[in-house]
C-alpha cells in the first residue's frame, strides 16, 4: 500500500549536503517527491511510496548525512501528491 509522508527534521541540516543526500536515500528506497530548505533552518520532505520504503527514509533522517546534526523529526501522513520522481526544491 502506498502511503504519503511530510518529514520536517530540526538541527544543523541545511548547508551539510542534507538534502542531496536526502534525494540519494529516496533513489535508492524507489520513492517519489521532494526536499527543500526552509527559512527556519529546518529541512522539509514530502515522500510517498510502499511503507515500508517511507520508514526507512524517516529513520535515516534521524541521523543524515556525516555531518549533520538531526535534533527532531517530525512525521506525518497525509494525502498522496502526483510527484512521480524525487527532487530538490529550491
């Protein structure tokens, strides 16, 4: 079953490489929608696919990439989007 995930994750995640690595982890776990900064600091997914793939990319959030410093992640489902790759937003 697929399923949709917003993913905001708080800490020293922008200017790490997070959301490159971020979009790495989605190719690799075959799921679709996007990455981006927000002006707070934090990082923000939006990331559907089978559930089992979505939990995967919630728990590699709570570490990253080498040299972020991930303080929360916060989950929620919500409705389906029509991304059909994963990408990085500006």
């Amino acid at each position: 079953m697929l399923k949709h995930f917003n993913v905001r994750i708080s800490g020293k995640v922008q200017g790490v490489f997070y959301r490159a690595a971020a979009q790495q982890e989605a190719f690799r776990l075959g799921l679709r929608g996007f990455v981006r900064n927000e002006p707070n600091g934090d990082v923000y997914i939006e990331a559907e696919g089978p559930s089992e793939q979505l939990t995967a990319l919630v728990s590699w959030c709570h570490t990253g990439p080498p040299n972020a410093i991930v303080l929360e992640v916060h989950v929620v489902e919500a409705e389906q989007g029509l991304y059909t790759v994963f990408e990085i937003r500006r």
